[in-house]
C-alpha cells in the first residue's frame, strides 16, 4: 500500500490541508477533497481545458498534476475568481454575451480568459480565438465566447484594473 | 481513466535526484511539467512504480547564455523559455517552436527538457533541438555526458538516456551573423496536433550563399529528423528555385511518415515538401521568425 | 399578450454557472458509504466469454464485489428496443454480456468500489477469457451472404428494411430526360459533449430510489429503468441535476444506468458511477454511418422529375432504448425531400447490423447526412445543367403561396419560407457579387473558393402520430405543463423536459408569463424531477419550445380563465369584462376597478375574506398534456464560403450565412445560440470528426487527441437572420431549432468544398474532408493533367 502524503495548498487565498495518496489528481482533489466543485473534468487527459485552474498565477490543466506535486502551490478556481456576490467583469460579459449554455466548459474558459486579459489587454479576435482554442465548448460555437471577451477586455481596459 | 498507484519523491536538489533514480530508475520516471506524461498515466498506459518530481530543484530553473549556445534548465517551462528575453534574442526559433506546443496552460507547466527527453514523434520541441545543433547534457550517477540532438532520439518516445539517467538541460546554438529561420507546421485543426511540421534554420554569407542548413522535420518517421540531402542540396550555394525544388524533392523521398487516422503516410510525404517549400520562400525573403 | 415572449432576454441560468456553483452529476452530493463501478470493456469486437476470473480483482481492498455478466442478469431483464415497424427484426441485449461480446468496449464484468481509482485498479485484475471471432465491421460486406453474423435473430445482419414507391414511380423516372446519380457516404460521429455521462442512485428509507443521471429523457428513463430491473415504478425517482451537454447521446438509455439503479438496491447502498471520456467516445452512441445511393430524373430547366434513393444505414451491435435503430434509416429516406416539390420518390431504406459499437439519436439523426446527398444533387444538377445552383433550388422548392403543401411521404408543411429564406441568406453573404468575381478554375490567390448552399426542412417537435409513422409506438410524444398560480401570486410552472444548456428556465418562463399576464421574474420554471413534473417525453428532436411551450400555454391558459372567473366574481363583472395586465385583472376599460394577482390567488387558496365563485374548486393550478401534430416543419439556408488550400488540403470557412425559420421565436438570443453551436457540431463533422474502426473493429481514436473537435479558431463568425413563419398546426407557433444549426451546416461546407474543387473536376460524396483526402484528390487530378 502507498503511503499517503499531507500536503498543503493556497486554495482562492485559503490555506487548505489534504491527505491523499501520490496518484491524486489536482482536480479530484479540489473536487472531493475540497468539495470545489466548479473546476469540471471533461477529459482526463488535458486536451478539452474543462479543468483549467490557475496555479502560481498561470493557468493549468488540473487534471495533468498530481496534487503531491503542487504541495504548496497557490491554486485559483472558478470560485475564486470573483468578489462576492458581484459577477466578474469577464463573468458578466460571458452573462450578457450568452457565452455559455451547459456552462460544463465555462469555468475552464472563465480562467483561460482571465490568465489572456491580464496578459493581453488589448488582443484582436484571431489573438482571443488563439488563446480560447486550447479549450472546447461544444454548445455554443464559440461566436458568442469571442464576443465577451473582446467585452471584457473593453471593460477591463476602462477600469483601468 | 484514474492512474495506477506510484510513490513520489521530490527531493530538493540534483543529488536527490540522482540518488532516487539510481534507486529506482528502471520503474521510475521523472515528472517534470507533466504535460505528456500525465496524460499515458491517467490512460493507464504507462505506469510507473514511483514518479520522481524535479520540480523542487531549483537549480534546475536556469537560462544561461554561453558565447555560443543557450542553455535551458530541466525545469524552465516552455512558456518560461518561449518569453525568455534571451531565447527570443539569440534563438528566436526555439522560441518560435514553442509557440506551437500545446494551449498556453500546457505550455505554463511542460518543461522545454522534458518535451525533449519524453521523445514524441509529432512534438515540436525535438525538431527544433535538431535544427539547433543542440546538445543534449545529460546526467547520471556516473557523471555528465553530451550526446548531439542528432543521436539523442532513437524512436518513439525513445531517447538515448538511460533509466537511470535524466536531461539536465539543452544546449541550443545562438543565432549568429545573418542567420533566419522559421517553425511551419499543419494538422488537422487550425491550431494544434501536427501531422507534419518543420523546424528551418539557414545562415548566409554576405553574397547570400547559404552557408549552413538545417532542416527538421516531424511527422517524416517515428523521430523527429534531419534531411540531409535537403541541408546538402542547400549548402554552399544561392537559395534560387533550382535549390528550393532540390531540397523539397528530398524531403519527400528522404523520410519514411507513419499514416494513422489524421493523414496516411502520401498525405505527410506531400505536405512535408510543401512546409519545406514555403519555409524556404519565407526565408528567401527574409520574412523570418 | 406578448410581454415577454420574442424579446432577448438575459439567461437566469448564467449565474451560479459562472460561479462554478451548478451541480451537474459528478457534483451531486454523496451520501457516506457510496460504492462506485467500473465497467470491465471488452477488447474484441467479437467473441465468446470463456471465463470471467473476478478473483484477484475481488480481493483487492476497497472492492464490495466483482459481477459478470450473469450476476448481473440476475438484477436486470435482458433490454428490448420496442420498434414496432414492418421489416424490423427484434434483438435483446444484455446490459452486461454474457455469452458473446459484439462491439469493442461492451462491458463484460462490473467492479464495485469503495473509491472510483481503485474501482480502475480492479477493472485491471479481472481476467477474462475470450474466443474471438470473426467480425463484421463494414456495413457494405456485413449483408454479404459469408458475413459473421452478429445476432440469431437478425438473418443477414438486415436488421430492417423499409421500400416505398409513389404510384407510377418508374413511368416518372424514365421520362424525364436527364438522370444523374451518386453514392454519397457519410462518416460516423458522436455528439461528444463536454460533460460524460454519469449516474447516482440512493437507497431512501421503504424501498424507494433516487436515481440522479445526466439524461435528457427523465421520464421514459424512470420507465424503462422500472421495467427492466423490477422495481416499482411509483418508488422511482428520476432526478436530472445541470447536464453538460446532451445532444441526443444523453437521450438514450444505457446499460449502465440499469446496472446503476439495480445494484443500489442489491447492495442497499448508494451506488455511482462516472463515465470517463475513453468510454464516452467508445460506448456512447455514434451516429452518421451511412451510405445514400440516389438517382435523380430532372427536365432541362433543373426541376426534378423524380428521386430514386437506397439509403444504408449502421445500427452498431445492438438496437438502443429508447428510439432503437431504425430512426436515422427512416429518417433520411423520408426527410430527404427536403424543401423540394418532389412528387414522385421511392426508397429502400436499410439499417444493417455490425460489430461495431450501437448508434442512436445525435442532433439532426439522419437530416445531415441526407441532405448532404439531397443538396449534392442539387449541386450536380445545377452543373450538369449549367444553371447556378441557387437559381436550381429556388426552382424546385414549394412556394410560400402554395403552403400548407403535404409532401411525398405524407408530412404537412404549414407554413414556411423556403425561397425566402434562402434569398436572404445569398444577399447576407453576397451570393451574386462572390459568383460574378469567381473565375471558371475558382482559383484566386493561390486557393481554391467556392460557395455552398444547404437549404432545408426540419422536422421538429414530433407528436405521437410522428412516432407512429416511424415504428415507435411506445415513444408518447406528448409533453406537459402543469402551471400553479401559488398564494403569494408568483408563479410556479413544471414541465417534462431536462435542459442541457437550451436556457428552459428563462424561455418557458417567458412563455408562461405571456400566457398568463404577469410579470417574467415572478415565474419560476422546475423541470427533470419525475417527482415534481407530470409524465412527458423529454428534451430531444428540437421538440422543447413545440411540446413544452404548447403544454404550458395550454395550462396557462386554463389557470388564466380560472382567475378570470374569480376576478369577476370578485370585481362583480362579467367574466368576458376582465382583461389581465401586468399582473393585475381589471374591468375592461376601467383600470382603477381591479384586483391583484396575489389577492386573486389567495382567494382560490381561501386565505382571505372573499369567496369563490359558485363551483369553483379550490386551488390555482392546471395541468395539460399537449401532443403536437405529426410535426411542425422549420426551414432554413445555410451558405458557407470556402478556401481550399492547393498544397496541404485544408479547408477554411471565409464567410458563413444563415437564415433560419422557426416559426415565432421565444428568445432570439437563445436562438441565435442553437444556430451557432449546431453549425460549430456540423463544420467538426463536415471537415474533421469521425469515429474510424480498422478491420478487426478496433476505434482507432478514442480520446480527444485523435477524435477532433473543432476550436474557436475553426468556426468562423456566422452572419445570422431570421424569418418567422409560426406554424398553424400548433399551440404557440414555435417550431423546433434545436438541430437546424448542424443539419445546414454540414452540406453547405461539403457544396462549398465541391464548387471549389469543381474546376478539378472533383466531386464530393463523403465525409469529413479531412486535408489528406482533399490534397490527395487535387494532387491525384494535377498529376493526371500533367502527364
């Protein structure tokens, strides 16, 4: 039997503790462990983004790191992302945008966008097509996905954040 | 698709490292970003007994620019290595290349090195160590050793290091007088998941002679490879028509492509030529990376 | 009144959406002591069970047990798809295989675990002995007379056969003086949605059940469940949490939710299971596998004479619950007259069995693949003919002014705008202006470019006579609402649908605010609880907005004439006198003498001083079972423009256009939605998506890095218009458009591919167009020419 190992991560700025075994993925861990629901497993082998989160400030696949491994590390989900009972700015123009239907996909998008925006404050839409294509959604066809984040980033820009 | 139970260790520097693989090498594999590895695990397809994390080595995190090379760390990220002021400034190819790998969130975690040592035959990172001459510096519990991107990948995910071995770092060559280059690469989709890409590196004298040529390619055999009779057919003369139709007829015949349900095996003859074709247009107008 | 209904309003759903606080099936709260499966797949598309050693895999730690195949049956009957059509030839299946394995990735052993890794760790120890055998795997050779047979019952693997002729068929055909023919074939796909499957089923106290499961079909679910595993069905309870996309691969019935819901009551424990995406993409439905043999007789103007069509379609291994595998066979023999004044038709119509893994219902069944061979032709007529092949099918479709028209198979067209809308959709993209700059070779900056045309009919919101008509005579058709008016004046509605991301919250609220006279944010929608909603069909064919719409109105309706009656009575007028605004009843013509909605209910549910109405029951809610006509009919253009790259193959989409019509829209920017995903799913599946087998029936590509999906940077921005022609034939005037998206989508790329390449003289009659296939042709005609 494999030994379990204690580790401990900033989770949406919360020191949280765990005992799990090696082979845990991030995302389970977040999921059943933490009970963070949000951060959805869509493939299990990092290609559909649904498990974006981001770790040490940049995004990542939680279901490609074994929680062992990121011992330590800051982690930022879906519920992470806003403050309080206000929708983000990106939240709200994915609202206004009819930019998700299932909503399976959109935690993962919501923080793609949000590692995109920060880095990219101004990108056309062939720059926000690139950086949504490493994450599927299979509803929505992506226009209306486009359209907000060209709105959020307006947004973003006028707020000067 | 949960991965087979491992036990873990990181340990917090190289000698660690080595200790553990020298213990366990044979059933043991090093995780650095995770990016392919993972993946064949959550599958169950590769299952090893324990997993050995670099990522606690700092020592590992490095860019250092020699006079003649670059040199990458095993833990530099792609993304890291992709914005590196020096890498974009001496090695804009591997810069280039990297741009290829994967979404930005792969690229945030996977490691430049282990891209390399995990070997896939339709990577970009393999193409582009090969077009840069680069060294391979691997380490083991009997020392250091340099082995030539040349003769590091032996087959699909197959490299020259040994279990109880790892790739320290890779020692790319900067780009040096008037030297241009480019990564092209297609696939199925817009973006992503090569069937064939090309990895071009060409340097010229001051009469426009082509001096030096380097020409990569995935998705021409189970290893990313060079085309020697495309480097020959350029060497030492003008890129002209006459060269450029040279150097595509060999990367047509001078690679063995595997067919799986992406594209058979005529579908990436053809297209490779047409990568080196315009990678060469590209270059010859000075349009680089 | 019409407050509410066609106006853009904002999705209640987003919310806790974008929190990550929605609960979809792997969210749903576990109760301690959950015990979670594993399904042992099988490897060989053929084969006898030999043996099944559980052993080592039940001495694992963590595991409650191994079951084979015959442990299991012991819990669940063997399942039956109940098609009762001529021609048809009935075969059971058992949920977990006994005796023979028929497709790669049936499951042949369940593990049931503390903990779902270790539930994988066990899936490795069973050892299970096979003898394989010989597979059919192609669907042309599996009807040869050698073939592996894949069930005793089926002879010939012929699992159905449908012919049918219009009177005089032949005379039509051989007068007319041009004929053209083609085999087109259309690659198998999957609807692939992002969240896997999955089910929960929870042991209440006396017996009862809670089954939780991503389904889009709750009730029918709650059926067949209760039949097939032996449980009441009163003490089973279907609960639907958020589904992450369905597409009609959630509305079907699986094994693995009968395995689910009989081992929670075995064990008397909780039991789950979560399907990964290797499973998904092997064991969920597939769809599309078909081959389209059709003959068209037209005269020298285009105008087609008569059609003659041999469609072939692959059931997979076995026939699914609940639609079995007949319904993408008889739907593209029926529906591929399309839009067209096609008078004189006949068919042969064959699903045939294979080793292969079963197909169903994915968005748009056979609507795609058969207007991919409809619309081809249109395009081969057009060029045989030289007449642009817009001008062809705007000679062949019906005209608005002829509506209702009842086509050749006997399906009414109420109402429509099949020229119109394919008008607009050439005028949104540039149709004449794209074709006067386009040279004979189509080459223009070093690419080949084309433009292409999918003009359609879609069958939507199907009643029960349109189940009838297809063999499904236990399929009801009906859905519906049941609308309460409760004491405090907000408004609760239930209605027999389970979303999966169509914005039901706030379109049916929409609906029954309207119907009603109150204000939208005082309706409350509740759906996907059998406990909670009347019996109905569920969420699948674009059949929502039609059948759930029309229920609630219906139900609406009848509460609004019963609070009609209490205003009155109430107010001292006459009944015809009230009139509703803004949730307020007032004497026509005088606002101030009225009464509020909260006063009204409370009055029915005797909570204030007043009275009722003499005989008036108590209580303010109705229920209504609303079964539409055969089918409402939605049309649509779709016009994809291409770039066909010479060297590598790759097809780029450079301007998209449609123009929908589904009857009265209830949201447009929900709308809007379903176009642009349908056309996202349908370009996936025209250039990149399909499920490849080799010869032994091995899937060559599951997981995501080999089946690909199409990302934001493959679907171009779709120019998007609507008319509306609301349909006569039923409550509320919606027609369905759940599917139009996808079914346009795939022949407008494919025509747009083929009159790019026209001048190569290279057609196209098969999908996807991957860029192998496509270069390879271009380099097949250019090495031919310059030989």
């Amino acid at each position: 039997m494999i030994e379990k190992l204690d580790i401990t991560l900033i989770v949406n700025g919360r020191e949280r503790h765990a005992r799990v075994e090696p082979r845990r993925l991030l995302a389970d861990v977040l999921r059943h462990e933490l009970g963070l629901k949000g951060t959805h497993i869509g493939c299990e082998h990092g290609v559909c983004g649904a498990c974006t989160v981001l770790l040490d400030g940049r995004s990542a696949r939680s279901c490609l790191h074994f929680a062992v491994a990121v011992d330590g590390a800051e982690i930022t989900t879906v519920e992470g992302l806003g403050g309080g009972d206000e929708l983000t700015p990106i939240q709200q123009a994915f609202h206004r945008n009819h930019a998700l239907q299932c909503g399976y996909c959109t935690p993962g998008m919501l923080v793609t966008v949000q590692e995109f925006l920060a880095r990219e404050p101004d990108p056309d839409d062939a720059a926000i097509r690139r950086a949504l294509s490493n994450n599927i959604c299979r509803c929505t066809g992506y226009a209306n996905i486009v359209a907000a984040v060209r709105e959020a980033a307006r947004a973003l820009r006028e707020a000067g954040t | 698709m949960k991965p087979a139970p491992f036990a873990f260790a990181q340990p917090d520097d190289l000698a660690g490292l080595l200790l553990a693989l020298g213990e366990h090498g044979e059933d043991a594999r090093i995780l650095a970003g995770g990016q392919s590895l993972v993946p064949l695990m959550n599958l169950r397809m590769v299952q090893p007994a324990m997993l050995i994390s670099l990522n606690r080595v700092d020592a590992l995190d490095f860019v250092d620019v020699e006079d003649d090379r670059i040199v990458i760390g095993a833990r530099v990220r792609q993304a890291q290595a992709e914005e590196d002021e020096a890498v974009r400034r001496h090695c804009p190819l591997l810069a280039d290349a990297l741009s290829f790998v994967g979404g930005q969130s792969n690229r945030n975690r996977g490691t430049v090195c282990g891209s390399l040592a995990h070997g896939d035959p339709l990577g970009e990172p393999p193409a582009a160590a090969l077009a840069l001459d680069a060294e391979m510096r691997i380490v083991g519990p009997h020392g250091r050793r340099t082995v030539p991107a040349s003769q590091f990948f032996l087959g699909a995910l197959e490299t020259v290091i040994a279990a109880d071995e790892m790739l320290e770092a890779v020692a790319v060559e900067r780009t040096r007088g008037d030297e241009r280059s480019c990564f092209l690469e297609v696939g199925n989709r817009a973006h992503g998941f090569a069937v064939a890409g090309l990895a071009l590196r060409l340097r010229f004298d001051a009469a426009g002679t082509v001096t030096l040529a380097r020409v990569a390619m995935i998705g021409a055999g189970d290893t990313a490879r060079r085309i020697a009779g495309a480097e020959t057919a350029l060497t030492g003369r003008a890129l002209d028509e006459a060269a450029i139709a040279e150097a595509v007829a060999h990367a047509r015949t001078e690679v063995d492509p595997p067919s799986d349900v992406h594209a058979d095996a005529g579908h990436r003859r053809h297209v490779l030529g047409v990568l080196l074709d315009r990678g060469l247009r590209r270059l010859a107008e000075g349009d680089d990376a | 009144m019409n407050e509410f209904v066609g106006r853009a309003l904002l999705r209640r759903e987003d919310a806790h959406l974008l929190r990550g606080e929605a609960r979809f099936i792997d969210d749903v709260p576990e109760p301690d002591g959950t015990l979670h499966l594993g399904f042992v797949l099988s490897p060989h598309a053929h084969a006898r069970i030999l043996e099944v050693d559980t052993a080592a895999a039940a001495a694992l730690p963590g595991i409650q047990a191994v079951l084979t195949g015959a442990d299991i049956a012991a819990h669940v009957q063997p399942i039956v798809a109940e098609v009762e059509i001529e021609g048809y030839r009935r075969h059971g299946r058992d949920v977990v295989a006994r005796d023979l394995v028929r497709f790669v990735g049936e499951a042949v052993a369940v593990v049931v675990a503390e903990d779902p890794y270790v539930a994988q760790d066990a899936i490795e120890l069973v050892e299970v002995s096979y003898e394989p055998l010989a597979a059919s795997i192609d669907m042309e050779a599996t009807t040869a007379a050698d073939a592996p047979r894949v069930h005793e019952a089926v002879p010939g693997n012929l699992v159905f056969e449908g012919r049918f002729a219009t009177e005089g068929f032949d005379e039509a055909f051989a007068a007319a003086p041009h004929v053209l023919k083609e085999r087109f074939k259309s690659g198998r796909v999957g609807g692939v949605p992002l969240e896997p499957r999955g089910c929960l089923a929870v042991p209440e106290p006396g017996g009862a059940l809670t089954f939780y499961t991503s389904t889009q079909i709750p009730h029918m679910l709650r059926t067949a469940v209760a039949k097939y595993i032996g449980c009441p069905e009163s003490r089973l309870r279907v609960v639907v949490p958020e589904v992450g996309g369905g597409f009609g691969t959630k509305a079907q019935i699986y094994p693995e939710e009968f395995v689910t819901a009989a081992l929670a009551r075995h064990f008397r424990r909780p039991v789950k299971w979560i399907q990964d995406r290797r499973e998904e993409l092997i064991t969920d439905i597939h769809s599309r596998d078909h081959i389209y043999e059709v003959e068209v007789a037209f005269d020298g103007e285009g105008l087609v004479q008569a059609l003659r069509s041999r469609v072939r379609t692959n059931a997979g291994a076995y026939s699914t619950l609940p639609f079995g595998c007949t319904l993408e066979t008889t739907g593209g023999a029926r529906m591929i007259v399309g839009p067209y004044r096609i008078t004189n038709y006949a068919y042969v119509a064959q699903a045939v069995v294979t080793h292969t893994g079963p197909v169903g219902a994915y968005r748009g069944v056979a609507q795609p693949s058969c207007y991919m061979a409809i619309e081809g032709m249109m395009d081969r007529i057009a060029r045989h003919l030289d007449i642009d092949p817009a001008e062809v099918r705007l000679r062949n479709m019906v005209p608005t002014a002829e509506l209702p028209w009842t086509n050749v198979v006997g399906v009414r067209y109420d109402t429509g705008s099949y020229q119109e809308s394919l008008r607009a959709a050439m005028e949104a993209i540039d149709y004449e202006g794209f074709r006067a700059g386009q040279p004979a070779d189509r080459l223009v900056d070093g690419k080949y470019r084309g433009i292409g045309i999918c003009s359609f009919t879609e069958v939507s919101g199907t009643g029960a006579p349109g189940w009838r008509a297809r063999g499904l005579v236990r399929l009801p058709g009906f859905d519906t609402g049941l609308v309460r008016v409760e004491p405090s004046g907000e408004v609760t509605a239930f209605v027999s649908h389970a979303h999966a991301g169509q914005g039901h919250y706030t379109t049916f609220a929409q609906v029954v605010a309207d119907a009603l006279g109150v204000d939208f944010a005082d309706v409350t929608i509740i759906e996907g609880d059998t406990a909670a909603v009347p019996y109905g069909t569920g969420t699948f064919a674009s059949r929502s907005a039609v059948t759930g719409g029309g229920a609630l109105i219906r139900a609406a309706t009848k509460v609004r004439d019963k609070m009609r009656r209490i205003a009155a009575h109430i107010l001292e007028a006459a009944v015809e006198d009230v009139v509703f605004e803004a949730g307020r009843a007032h004497v026509a013509g005088v606002e101030g003498h009225g009464v509020d909605m909260r006063r009204i209910a409370e009055t029915a549910y005797a909570m204030n001083e007043l009275t009722l109405p003499e005989g008036e029951d108590f209580g303010l809610e109705e229920t209504d079972f609303y079964d539409p006509p055969l089918v409402t009919m939605a049309n649509a253009s779709h016009i994809a423009r291409v770039a066909v790259d010479a060297e590598d193959g790759r097809v780029e989409i450079e301007a998209y256009a449609v123009v929908h019509d589904c009857g009265r829209l209830i949201n447009p920017m929900i709308v809007d939605g379903q176009i642009h995903g349908g056309v996202a799913q349908g370009i996936g599946e025209a250039l990149m998506e399909e499920f490849v087998y080799d010869d032994e029936g091995q899937i060559q590509n599951a997981t995501l890095l080999d089946y690909l999906l199409p990302t934001a940077e493959d679907i171009p921005d779709i120019t998007l218009g609507h008319i509306e022609s609301p349909t006569i034939d039923a409550v509320g005037g919606f027609k369905g458009v759940g599917e139009g998206g996808v079914i346009g989508a795939v022949p407008a790329v494919l025509n747009a591919v083929g009159d790019a390449l026209s001048g190569l003289g290279i057609e196209i009659a098969t999908k996807p167009l991957r860029p192998s296939l496509l270069a390879g042709e271009i380099r097949k005609v250019r090495d031919g020419s310059a030989s």
